[in-house]
C-alpha cells in the first residue's frame, strides 16, 4: 500500500495505481485544471486502509472538500462501487447512497489518440522563387508523407444490461488533435507549399455487447 502525501489540496483524486496517476496528472494538466491532488492508493485491498490513514493527516478536516476515487469495476461496477462505499462509511466520510441500478451504469470516457495519417498536397504553380510567370510556365506536382497525430479524447457511456450476458451500449466520443502545419518543399526546392490542420473528431457509437 502507498502512504498518502501531505494535504495539499481541497479535491483529492485517489486512483489505482502509478499508470492511473501518470495518466490523470497529464490529463488534467493539459486541461489547466488546479487544485487537485492526485494520489494512488495502490490496490484494490488497499483502499480502506489507505482512506484511514488519509483522514486523520493534518490538514484533512480543515482543507478537502471532495474525494474522488477511480478504480477498476472488475467483473461488478454494482460490487465496486458498494466496496468503495464501504471503505468511505468506514473512515468515517460521507457516502453516495444511490445507485443507478444493476442493470445500468454510466461512465466517463478519457484517454490519449494516436492516429497515423497519409497526407498528400497537390500543387501547380511558377517554378521560380522571385520572378513571376505566365500560366503557360506553370508546373505541377504533389508531395506526400505520413504523420503521427495525437488527441486527447473524452465521452460519456451508457450501458444497460438486456439479460444475464446481454447489454446495450451507447457512447459519445469526442477527441481534439494537436494543431499542424508544414511547408511542402517538393525535390526541385523551386515551389513551396504551405498547409495547415486542425482537426477533431467526434464520434456516437451504439452496440450490443455479449459477455462470456
């Protein structure tokens, strides 16, 4: 189990483990979010007494006001989130009583998106650097290349159970590239092409999910 930091914030984020933690912390910084601390509790066994060490480190009473815990549903979300619920009531938090139901549940959706992309630019245009030319003079061509863009996603989910294996799943995804832009310089270096991209995505999803 890891040892809870000293109190520095009024949100405290617990997570489950360093790969949670790494990826929240550059989450919410590339949101320019403050005044939240993450920290990771470690296991899921670990939880409760991790929360009975958090509450009584000084500051605690005086400073937070929310504690939000990420873990993972395993095979239950409606087990999951009764063994938070426990590990809160039993360091003396308070709890949130009502659940959506067994056979429903709603979840947030982030992430990071890599997507590999083929780019091409056609072009036509006066072959010399300084002098201008008729349209007779004109060349043509086209320069291509592949590019690694990253986004950051996030979304909404909605599952509800149909039957003990069966559910229907509904998903809002929304992901925000990293603006690109270039100067095309085709083999001759006589012509140079400037381009510019920025580019999201979004993407509604709905599906039947069968669980083995």
């Amino acid at each position: 189990m890891s040892e809870p930091s000293t109190i520095e914030s009024r949100i405290q984020l617990l997570v489950e483990g360093n790969d949670q933690r790494n990826f929240f912390e550059a989450f919410i910084d590339h949101l320019s979010l403050a005044d939240i601390q993450i920290q990771n509790f470690g296991g899921v066994t670990d939880l409760r007494p991790f929360l009975s060490i958090l509450v009584k480190r000084s500051g605690f009473r005086e400073t937070v006001q929310s504690v939000c815990i990420v873990r993972d549903a395993e095979t239950s979300a409606q087990a999951a989130f009764q063994s938070v619920q426990s590990s809160l009531e039993k360091a003396g938090l308070s709890v949130l009583r009502k659940w959506a139901g067994s056979d429903t549940s709603v979840y947030a959706l982030a992430g990071v998106r890599r997507l590999r992309t083929r780019m091409r630019i056609a072009y036509t245009g006066c072959p010399y650097a300084t002098d201008l030319c008729p349209p007779a003079e004109f060349v043509s061509g086209a320069d291509t290349w592949t590019e690694h863009l990253i986004g950051w996603t996030s979304g909404v989910g909605l599952e509800k159970m149909l039957g003990q294996n069966l559910a229907l799943r509904g998903e809002f995804r929304y992901v925000g590239y990293e603006n690109h832009s270039w100067l095309s310089l085709p083999d001759d270096g006589k012509i140079r092409v400037p381009a510019e991209m920025d580019s999201d995505e979004v993407d509604l999803s709905l599906s039947l999910v069968w669980y083995f």
